[in-house]
C-alpha cells in the first residue's frame, strides 16, 4: 500500500505532550528556584547550635567521616551562598527565558550551590577536597556553558586548568596536615593549633595550601582566569564571583589561619600577593572598555584586599575582611545583575556605547546607584562599615598597609561612579545603543534590588544582629582567642572616617577626568606583559613540547622502542653495580670448562647470524639453535625442568614463525640502519651485555642468601602438597603472576594475528 507514513497518535496528543513537558519543566525550574531557599531556612536554624559537628558516616581505618560542622565561619558562607544562590536563580528564570538549555543551566547552577555548601560545611580535609574539586567541574559547565562560542570553551578550560591544579595541591597539602595532625578532622587539627609548626611537614604543607587558596581566589599571578571566565552568562559572574568560588580560597586561608597565622612565611606571603593583587588589578579594571570586565577585575582587587588582611591577623584586620566578604557579596552580585540587564536590553556592554538608559531603565538605574554607594563607601552602607574597619586596621598595621588599602578603595570609588554615570546618567545621541523595555519582567529587577537595598538597611537596621549572628562567630572561628571587636555604624569623627572621606573625595575626582586617567593607565601598562598570553604561550609551549616528545617516543617503530627501552635498562643496570660498591670478581670465569666456552662461542655465532643474515629462513634457524643451545645450558647446570620449559617454548617459537613466515614481507638486502644508528645499536647492546655480565659477577660473588629458597623448600609440599619446588611456585604461590604472563601471551598472539589478517586484507584489495 501506498502513501504517507501513519501516524498513531493526532495534532491533540502532541500538543497534550508539550504541555506535560512544559509542565514538568516548571516543576523543576520551581524546584531549582526553591531550593536555596530552604537550604537558607535550615542554615538559619543551624546557627543556633554553632560549634556542632553533625556525623553522618565514618570510616574508621580511614579516618574519613561524611561529616559537616557548624561553626561561625562555615554559617557566614553558607548563609551568603544560600541567599545569593536563592535571588539568583530567581534572576535566572528572567535573564535565561526563552534561551536553549535553560533547566540545564538552572541544574548546574544548583549543582555548583551545593558543592560550595559542601566545600565551606565540611568537618574532614577529604571532603573538603572533594567538595573543591566539584565547584571546579561545576564552574567548568557554568563558565562554558555558551560552549558554541570558543571564547567561553577556551576560558571554561582556563579557569578549570588553574584551579584544578590548586585543588591538586590542596589534595597534598591535607595528606600533609592529616600527617602532621594525626588526623583529618578540622576539629583535631584547629584544636592543636600553632603547636603544629614545629613539624618539618609546616613549611610545606603551608606552601600547597597557599598555591590552592591563591588559584582559587585569583591571586597574583593566577589573577587572570576571573575575569576570562565573564564569557560565562551573567548570572554565573554574578554567583560565581561575588559569594561563592572565588572566596572559597578566602574560606579555606580563614580557615586555616588558626594552625599558620603565627608563621612569618604566612604573614609576607598573604601580604605579598594581597597587596600586588589589589593594586595591579585596579589598574587593570581602569583599563577596561567592558562594564563587566570591570567590575571582575574590581572583584580581583577586593580578593586581593582579603588577602591582605587576613596576612595580619589583626582584631580590626579580622573583622574588617568578615564585614568585607559581606558587603562585597551583596554589592557586587547586584551590580552584575545590573549589567546584565544593560545587556539584555542593549545587546552591548561597551562602556563607549552607553549613554542616557536612565529614563528607560529605572528601577534598574536605582539598583545601581544604591549598589554603588555601598561599592564606593558612602554612609550608612555595608560598604561603608567594612573601609572604616579596613582602615582602623590600616592605622594598627602601618603607613604601607594603609596606602595600599587607600588606593585600592579609592580606585573601587571611581568604578562605582564610572558603572552608575556612564550607562545611566550621561546624555545619549544616535551613535549610542537603543534599550529595549526589560523591566516588565519583574525577576529582572527583584533580585539586584533586595541585594542593593539590603546592603543599606541591613548595617543600617540590623547591625546587632549582624555582629552577634554574623561577624563575631565568624570572627572567633577563624581568630580564637582574640579579643573581640564591638561594631559600630558610627563613631564620631575618627581618623578612618576623615581617611574615608579623603577616599571618595580621590575617587569622584578620578571618576570626574576617568578619560585621562584610563588612557593615562594604558599608556603607562600597555607594555607589561600580560597574565593570561602568558598563560596562553606556556600552553602553547606545552602542546609543542608535548608533541615533540610524543613525535620522538610514539614514532611507531619496534626497533626504536627496543632501543630505547635497552638503553635505559642497560644504564639502570650499570648504575646499580657502580651504587652498590661491590667489585666483580673474574676469577671463576678461568675455571669454566671449555665445553662451556664452545656453548657460548655457538651463541654468539648464531647472533651473527641472525644479525647479518638477508634470508628469513635462515633468521628463524639461527634463532633457533641459540634457544636449543641455551636448553643444553641449562641442562649442564643441572636444571631439568627449566630446560624442559625452554625447550618446548623454542620448538613453538620455530612452528609458529615458520607459520606466519609466508605471511610476512620479505627482508630488505642490505644494511637496514646507517652507519650511525648500527654504532648505537652496537654501543646500546654492548653495554647492556657488559652491565649484566657485571651485575651477575657482583650477585654471584656476593654471600648467598638462602631465606627465600629455605622458605619455598619448607613449605612447599606442607602448604601446596607439592614436591617439586620450581612447579609449586610457579602453579601455587605466584599462580596470579602465572596466569598473567599466560594472558600476555594469549593477547599477544590475538593481536599479531589481528594484524596479519589485516595486512592480508589490504593487500589483497
């Protein structure tokens, strides 16, 4: 019968279809969505039980238990990754409509959630590693996520490559302090404290954990992967770069800052590459056309300050990076959010071509002014509560600390402003982008402003809270024992807020001739090299280096690997004779029997043979008499079952060649090498043959040790009921050794003739 194809099912049931779909899809983006927020709820309640370690497994020979601890600094982080991870993926549902993918992304995002709550919760250094390691293959998806675009791979592949190798150097520094410790519990580690220095593993151990928090956090010099990894949406810089990955180094150098904090290599390190983090990546953020280049290299230079301050473990050092973490998260998520929504409206994130979106973009033009006050400083911000205790620390620490604190903060101002004018504020005329209206999707606008107005009313209202929930178990977690540190929104006039002040005062005026400060800026560092074409060419070089050895020692010729491979033993041979300080002794060889010595002469002349000869035949038997001659050795030595093996093991050998012999190309005439590679070989196998010879005169000459042959003779028939000795090890104590070396042959013999069928095969086409 002729026709169309059938079709079972009418249009109502496909339409019946999409609608269980779609449904279903709605179901889990809730689900996605809703999540954070009962994860919040319950980190909420667990902080009414801070110190508690809750263990759900243990491993006792291990020492590895699924167990997670409740302190202050663990419910800081966890409450920011729930809160921000909530309000972001409420600001997902809006800025990823209608684009491929969007439940995946909602699921990895989800995914790298989880993993950070993991990563900052758990009590054992192994599952903290393994937790670090997951928001790296997390962030990996997030950041590639776009992976039509070779910008987002390339940079996908960037960032997972510099933090996984961080993550492999907190894999060796938590062997080492489980070593040190005696355990792998964060709870018997910090509580033995500073009295682990005195371990030789301290230096070591403190060196893995600074590279692993220093990739993690983008530190100089691995700076450059954050703001590569902006070719990831909107939503992940706002998440990834604001409250969760980039501090999860910050979190782990917190803490661990009970164990190192008093170690000078701790103190210069941190201050080091804190101090040149945030003042290189200031700079680099003035040089920046793109608005959210911008704000990722300002979130370099806020990590950078962290850093710093957690080098001096000062009480005002200390407090200030926990109010810090705090007022940076909330601010910098919103502003990303901001930005993605100039983005989604504009098509452009140029600074040159924005101008004058305030009239149709207001509540998102209120998001940002509101944010960048607190970004900038300006009073009664979180902003502003966290650089009056920046620079009460600044006073305790020294003029140095504080010039670099200054510039930073200055710098910070001039972006805030920058980020607001520019795109808001300044007037537009044709050659500037076209809005289109946004704001009607109401997610796009709720998410960055309970984060802006929150950075306001939060300190402002809720600074009791802040201190007693917040900041102060924070605080004591990663500084036990220090005095505390009451918080207080104003003060006074003190000289941290005249230095406040002075810092706005400096950024507005940056902010005022920005065009001659960037240019200025780009004049003046446009020679430097850059970190991430650095990165690029030693990749590059990698590749070519890699390639190379793979060109020379992959070549796919048997000669070369035999050469090599006979090389190198014959060199490790020769070093263990020449290490082990024993002479050879020649004197036995004056008393071997000349039957013996015409045995070896007819070795060698069949080698000759095989050597020089151009017939294939004639190859085969030469092989041949060597392994019959070696049988009629062993035999002299009194060694009949071996001969036995090594006889039938030749009389196969010669079937089995004389077999595939037929099927085989026929010998070229002539030498096969040049005169060169024939000197190597002949060198290579001369000193192979002379090494052994060595090794066995230094083995025979040495006293004989008969523990191993008493051990098998002993127990060869009680334990194998078995009188022969040589079958019993073979068959009985080393039955697994046997059984493979049969495998190896089996395979070996599948694969020759896999080959030969082939070559068959194409021969004959």
């Amino acid at each position: 019968m002729e026709g169309g194809p059938v079709h079972f099912c009418g249009p109502g049931h496909s339409q019946m279809t999409q609608s269980a779909n779609r449904s279903l899809e709605l179901v889990l983006l809730g689900i996605f969505t809703l999540l954070p927020l009962f994860l919040l709820a319950l980190v909420l309640r667990l902080d009414a039980m801070p110190g508690q370690v809750l263990a759900l497994a243990h491993i006792a020979d291990l020492d590895f238990a699924l167990a997670f601890r409740f302190d202050g600094l663990s419910l800081l982080f966890a409450g920011l990754i729930t809160f921000i991870g909530f309000l972001i993926q409420l600001y997902s549902l809006g800025y990823m409509a209608g684009k491929p993918g969007r439940l995946l992304f909602h699921l990895y995002l989800t995914l790298f959630m989880l993993s950070m709550l993991g990563l900052v919760m758990a009590e054992n250094l192994v599952l903290l590693f393994i937790f670090w390691e997951l928001t790296t293959l997390t962030s990996f998806l997030l950041i590639g996520f776009t992976h039509e675009q070779f910008v987002a791979r390339r940079n996908a592949v960037q960032a997972a490559v510099v933090t996984g190798a961080g993550g492999l150097c907190l894999l060796a520094a938590a062997v080492l302090l489980g070593q040190m410790a005696g355990t792998y519990q964060l709870s018997g580690i910090l509580v033995q404290g500073s009295a682990l220095l005195d371990d030789p593993l301290a230096v070591p151990c403190l060196l893995l954990i600074l590279l692993a928090a220093f990739t993690k956090s983008a530190q100089f010099p691995f700076h450059f992967w954050l703001p590569g990894a902006m070719a990831a949406p909107t939503p992940v810089s706002a998440y990834l770069h604001s409250a969760t990955m980039v501090k999860a180094g910050i979190y782990l150098l917190a803490r661990m800052s009970p164990v190192f904090s008093e170690m000078d290599l701790w103190f210069w390190s941190l201050a080091i590459a804190g101090g040149v983090t945030a003042l290189w990546t200031a700079l680099m953020a003035l040089r920046q056309t793109d608005l959210k280049l911008m704000l990722a290299y300002s979130t370099n230079t806020i990590l950078g300050a962290l850093t710093l301050l957690l080098a001096t473990g000062h009480k005002y050092a200390m407090v200030a990076a926990m109010l810090l973490i705090v007022a940076h998260a909330f601010y910098k998520a919103s502003l990303f959010m901001v930005i993605g929504n100039i983005d989604k409206a504009t098509g452009t994130r140029e600074y040159g071509k924005l101008a004058g979106l305030g009239t149709g973009m207001v509540i998102t033009l209120g998001c940002a002014v509101i944010a960048g006050l607190s970004k900038a400083g300006f009073p009664p911000t979180f902003g502003f509560l966290s650089k009056e205790y920046i620079y009460k620390a600044g006073f305790e620490l020294g003029w140095l600390f504080l010039l670099v604190l200054f510039l930073a903060n200055a710098i910070m101002v001039c972006l805030a402003a920058v980020i607001v004018h520019r795109p808001f504020l300044s007037r537009a005329n044709e050659t500037h982008a076209k809005a289109k209206p946004i704001e009607h999707i109401w997610v796009l606008w709720m998410a960055p402003l309970i984060l802006a107005i929150g950075g306001i009313l939060v300190p402002f209202l809720l600074l009791g809270w802040v201190e007693e929930r917040l900041v102060t178990p924070a605080f004591f977690a990663a500084a036990p024992g220090m005095e505390e540190v009451h918080l207080h929104l104003w003060e006074g006039f003190s000289p941290a807020l005249l230095l406040s002040l002075a810092t706005l005062a400096t950024g507005l005026l940056m902010a005022w001739v920005y065009e001659h400060v960037s240019r200025g800026v780009h004049s003046s560092t446009h020679r430097l090299p850059v970190a991430s074409e650095v990165y690029f060419s030693l990749m590059t070089g990698i590749r070519k280096l890699s390639s190379l050895i793979t060109d020379n020692l992959q070549h796919g010729r048997l000669t070369g690997y035999l050469l090599t491979f006979l090389g190198a033993l014959s060199l490790m041979v020769s070093y263990a004779v020449w290490s082990s300080g024993h002479l050879p002794d020649f004197s036995p060889l004056a008393n071997i029997s000349y039957v013996y010595w015409s045995l070896a002469a007819l070795l060698v002349m069949s080698v000759v043979v095989v050597i020089r000869s151009n017939s294939r035949l004639l190859c085969v038997c030469a092989l041949g008499i060597f392994g019959f001659i070696t049988t009629l050795m062993y035999m002299l030595y009194s060694a009949p079952d071996v001969a036995k093996t090594q006889l039938l093991v030749e009389t196969l050998l010669i079937v089995f060649l004389a077999i595939i012999m037929r099927r085989m190309p026929p010998l070229r005439s002539g030498p096969r090498h040049g005169p060169g590679r024939r000197a190597v070989n002949l060198a290579v196998a001369c000193l192979l043959g002379g090494s052994v010879t060595v090794a066995l005169l230094v083995v025979t000459s040495l006293p004989f040790n008969s523990q191993v042959p008493d051990f098998y003779a002993a127990q060869s028939y009680v334990s194998a009921h078995g009188r022969n000795v040589v079958n019993v090890i073979l068959v009985d104590f080393r039955a697994f050794d046997t059984l493979g070396e049969a495998l190896v042959v089996v395979v070996a013999g599948l694969a020759a003739w896999a080959l030969l069928r082939t070559g068959t095969s194409g021969a004959k086409k």
